[in-house]
C-alpha cells in the first residue's frame, strides 16, 4: 500500500456510472481493492450519511463525497471524470469532476494537511481545468500528487 | 478592507477548506486583505492578536460551533454557512464590507457579536512569573468593585450603627424604615452578600485570565469552595490557578468534531467544576480544617504568655489571610476573651483591631506616595482601602495582598505583628469586636492607641514599599500590566 493520496489505480476518466451512489460505490471498490478502505460497505455508509447532511456538489461541475471513517486506514482520494454527469447536487448542474475523499476516524493531523491542501485545490481553476483535459491517468494521479504536496 | 475569517464544517476535512480558499481568493481579487483560520481536522493556526486587532470585521463561516468567539467580542462580525462562503463568496464579502461600515459609523458591537466584553491583562508570549502575575491581576481587577461596594456598605453600617449592629435584627426579619439601625443593619447585610462573592469572583477570574471563558465556571464554584472549607482568598488563589489549569489542559484534547461545539459552554465548565471541587473540597479542604483546630488549640494554651508578643503574633496573624483560617483563629481568640472582661483580654481585642486596621491603611498609603509601583487597578483600590482600613475591614486589602501574594503578605504580616505588639504596650484596649474608627471613643487610651495605629500604618506602608522594590527592576512593566495590555491588544478580547 502507498502513502501516496492518490495512485493510478484510484483515477477512473470514463467512470460510467449515471447516479450518485454508482459512482461513489465504483471509486470506493477501487479503494477497497487497494486496501485503503477495509469493509466497502460501511464506507459506502458513512459517505452516504454526510451526503444526506448537505449535499457535496459544487460549482462548475463538481462533486466532492468524503467522509471520516472507521473503515478508512489512509488519507485517500480516488479521482473519477463522468463524461455525461452525475448529480451531486449543486445548483449548477451535475459534476464531471468527481473526488472520493476518504478519511480515518482518527487521523493525525501531520495526515490531514494533505486532505486539507487537496481541498483548497478544488476551487481553483486552473486545477479543475487540468482535470478535464487530461487523458493520462497516470499524468493525472502524478499532477495531483504533485498540487497537494507543493 | 482587512478581515479575518473562521471556516469550520462537519467533517472538518473538505468545505472548511473550500470555504477558506475561495474567501482568500475573492478577498485578492476584491484588492482586500484576508487571514482565515481553518477550524478542521488538519489542525488551526489561530488568528494573531494583532490580525483580530487590526480586522474592519470578522467573518465565520461555519456548519458547526466555533471555537474561540469571544475573542471577536465588541468587533463588527458576519455569519454565514460554508455552503455560502463557497458558492457566494462575493456576497458574503459584501455583507462584511457593510458590517464594517455600520459599526464604523455606529462605532457599537454589531448585535450578532459574541456579547459583553471581559477583557484580560494577559499578554501572550510573557514568562511564567508575568503570567503568573497577570493571572492575578485580572482577578484582583474584577474582585475590586466587590470590596470596595461591600466594604463601603459594610463601614456605613458601622458609621450608622455602631458596633452594636451586628445584633441588630436581620432586615427580612423586621425592617423599621424610620430606624437608624434598621438602615445600617440593612447596609450591613447588603455589604456582606458583596463580600461573599469576593473570594468566588477572585477565583472564577484568575481561572479566566489563563484559560478563557470556560474556565470562569470551574473558578467560581472552586472559589465558593474555598469559602465553604473556610480557606480565604488564598485558598480562592489556589483554586483560581487550579481551575484555569484543569480547562488549560482539557483544553488542548482533541475531541470529535460534533463535540467540539459543547466543549466550551458544556462539557469543559462540567469537567472542570468537578476537578477542581474535588480537590478544594477534599485535598484543600480537610487540612485546613486540621490546621485550624490546632491552631486554635496553640493558641488557648499561650493564654499566659507575654501579652505583648501575644498581641504581635496575633497581628500577623491576622494580617496573613484577611479573613481566612488562620485570621478567624486569631480574630475569634480575641472575641472569645471579651466574654472574661479581664484587662489583658481587652488588650489583645484591641491589638487585634489595630492590626486588622492597618493592612488597608498601610497599602493605601504605599500605594498613595509611590504610585509608579502599583497597578492603576490598585491605585484605584487604594482609594476605598483608606475607609476600609478605617473600619477594621482588613479585606480592603485582598486586591493587593491577591496580585502580589509574595511581597504584600509576608510586609503587612510585619507590621501588623509590629501594630499588635505597640498596641498592647501602649496600654489601649476595647470591648467592642468591631467598629474600627467609629469604636474608637470605647477604647480605652484612645489617643495612644490612635497613635500606634498611625505608627503601624507608616511602618507597614514603608516595608511594602521596600518588599515591591525586590526583584522588581526587570520586571517593571510586568508591575503595570494594564499598560502593557493597552500597546498589546489582549488575545482575549
């Protein structure tokens, strides 16, 4: 397992789900398979429940589900571009851009600094445009790496 | 414009960020300067007293409680959700662009503000010692309106009473508006329910000075039972430092985040009280009550003694504590003879009076001739401590003895040893408990005894003086906190 956030297996630029609950469930097999993620399905739960607190869809085609759970073992992202959308709520419409951010319960906050540094990323441009464009997951894991350890 | 923000969310590990990104962001593009303090679960650099200083308003975006508001008290702040600091990041800028502007115009606390302003002498980044000695001096700052409103109350009972007021029958029991004595056991009472709150408030603000609001709780009811296990103000010290100490500590566990909104209103004052009420009720608590036992029975065996040394050992004695254990040992030895009527008795009431008169007196003197080495808080004290010292209310110098226990306690010890010794071979004595001045045509060889207490005072007012001198050189600003707090914005405020 890496202490990397991210890994190429956790970017999917044709996730094929078409609604909110497929899509989180396809990343977070990904996760699972990864073994950043111990009981799928208690995850899948936990990101549920915040999601019904308030939805986590942003402006400009943005969908951030995330939790903390005590099915998590690493701060981890799996990263997922939806061709046609898929709803998370916001105003705007529904999210190309989809991060599966996931949390242990009880992190230190040494590890926290990378969710954190990752979440300030979001809402900028530049980065959400590099995301759109790319058509390396690879190139994609290795330019998020590199954004949130900068 | 400057602003500073607070973002915190549920989970503390997305929209917080989010939220603080894109206020940073709008605030550049709007040629504004911004500092956000990210209440999430990566850990937060708080916001520098000089940024909150320095702010036009505050802006907390927040789903959850934040941590830490009252430091914005008295400033223009707006509220928002994360949700709006993220996707309508130029109208909530706006809304604190208006705040500003309204509590300029106003120059009042926007209503949204956290609520009345306490304000601490505390200055981050001092040494222990200054800090020590702040903590102190915002509590004694806070317990001077009580001694002086309680003691000034106390001694125009005695003015419209005279001593025999203390037997007058209580007000809720029978209260004849045309008696004079109905008035002054009245002012008596009221004074009195003034005076218990010394010691708590003493306490509950030494508690706050180290650990903010949520210390104020544990500080009182520690204070109120230092009261109640009869420890004085000095037990009030200790349980002031302890409260701040116990929510200083429990302050700095993480806790969930749901929890985390609690903390200061709930869960920390529950922990804390109850820390800090088992210590003063069982630690503190029983060996005073041994202590004061065997201090009463010493006493009743030097009964014989030199009357004179008697009267010196009760004086300091009852300079120590300033109604603690050890000055109601002394003081109810001397009350307990009065019942004999014999001369040496009414000796040692006297010597007792005087030393009680002189602490107050001696202070209010020092602080009078050298001002430059008293607080303003104490400068202000010293003008109710002339009449309180006057009326043998010896809590008139709580404020100074509680801000600077070291120097003030063991100097007035001596003169009031010193007062006690010159009282009682001077010959003076008195049958009344109580009354200072207004007792004095009851003494016997007033004018001598007027004397000593004349005498004590100066000789007393002179030591403290010399005492404060001690180790003061490099800590003269730390001896005017209240200058220092003025250049300094308090973290607090």
């Amino acid at each position: 397992m890496s202490d990397d956030l991210i890994t190429v297996d956790l970017v999917d630029l044709d996730l094929a789900a078409s609604n909110r609950r497929d899509a989180v469930r396809s990343l977070g097999e990904r996760l699972a398979k990864q073994g950043r993620v111990t009981d799928l399905e208690t995850f899948l739960a936990d990101v549920e429940a915040r999601e019904q607190q308030m939805a986590t869809g942003l402006d400009g085609g943005i969908g951030i589900p995330h939790c903390r759970s005590a099915a998590v073992t690493a701060p981890s992202l799996a990263f997922g571009r939806s061709a046609e959308g898929v709803d998370f709520g916001a105003p705007d419409g529904p999210a190309r851009l989809i991060f599966l951010i996931a949390a242990p319960e009880h992190g230190d906050t040494a590890h926290m600094t990378v969710l954190a540094a990752l979440a300030r990323r979001l809402v900028r441009r530049d980065f959400t445009d590099t995301l759109l464009t790319a058509d390396d997951p690879a190139a994609v894991a290795q330019y998020i790496h590199e954004e949130v350890a900068s | 414009m400057k602003f500073v923000a607070i973002t915190a969310c549920p989970t503390g590990i997305a929209h917080t960020y989010l939220a603080a990104e894109s206020l940073e962001q709008a605030a550049r593009a709007a040629g504004d300067e911004i500092t956000v303090e990210t209440q999430g679960s990566a850990g937060s650099t708080p916001l520098s007293a000089e940024d909150i200083a320095a702010a036009d308003a505050v802006i907390l975006a927040a789903d959850v409680g934040v941590q830490g508001r009252e430091r914005f008290a008295g400033k223009a702040v707006v509220e928002a959700t994360v949700k709006q600091a993220i996707n309508d990041t130029g109208a909530l800028l706006r809304r604190a662009r208006e705040a500003a502007a309204a509590h300029e115009r106003t120059g009042a606390p926007d209503p949204t503000a956290a609520g009345p302003d306490l304000s601490s002498k505390v200055t981050q980044g001092a040494g222990f010692g200054t800090q020590l000695r702040q903590w102190l001096m915002t509590g004694v700052s806070y317990v001077i309106p009580f001694v002086a409103a309680g003691g000034l109350l106390i001694a125009l009972s005695f003015a419209l009473g005279g001593y025999q007021v203390t037997d007058a029958p209580k007000a809720t029991e029978h209260f004849d508006p045309a008696s004079l004595m109905s008035w002054a056991a009245l002012s008596l009472q009221i004074g009195k329910a003034s005076f218990s709150f010394l010691v708590p408030v003493l306490a509950g603000f030494i508690g706050f000075a180290m650990a903010d609001r949520p210390a104020i709780a544990p500080g009182f009811v520690g204070g109120a039972a230092a009261v109640a296990v009869g420890a004085g103000f000095l037990g009030g010290l200790v349980a002031g430092l302890l409260a701040g100490a116990v929510v200083a500590a429990l302050r700095k566990i993480n806790v969930p985040r749901a929890v985390a909104g609690i903390m200061p209103v709930v869960v920390l004052p529950l922990l804390g009280s109850a820390v800090v009420g088992v210590l003063m009720f069982i630690v503190v608590g029983a060996p005073i009550a041994a202590a004061t036992n065997a201090l009463t029975a010493w006493l009743g065996g030097l009964s014989g003694a030199n009357a004179a040394l008697l009267g010196a050992l009760l004086g300091a004695m009852i300079a120590f504590d300033m109604g603690g254990p050890v000055n109601k040992v002394a003081y109810t030895f001397a009350v307990g003879g009065l019942t004999t009527g014999a001369t040496t008795s009414l000796e040692i009431m006297a010597a007792v009076m005087a030393a009680g008169m002189v602490p107050p007196l001696a202070l209010a003197l020092a602080a009078t001739v050298r001002r430059s080495l008293f607080t303003p808080a104490e400068r202000e004290n010293a003008r109710a401590a002339w009449l309180l010292g006057a009326s043998f209310i010896t809590e008139g110098a709580i404020p100074f003895a509680a801000g600077d226990p070291l120097r003030v306690i063991p100097s007035i010890m001596f003169g009031s040893a010193v007062t006690g010794a010159l009282s009682v071979l001077a010959g003076a004595t008195l049958r009344a408990p109580h009354g200072g001045v207004f007792v004095l045509p009851l003494t016997g060889h007033p004018l001598p005894y007027l004397i000593v207490i004349v005498v004590g005072t100066v000789v007393t007012a002179g030591v403290v003086l010399l005492a404060k001198q001690i180790g003061q050189g490099s800590r003269q600003r730390a001896a005017a906190p209240d200058a220092a707090t003025e250049a300094v914005p308090a973290t607090t405020r």
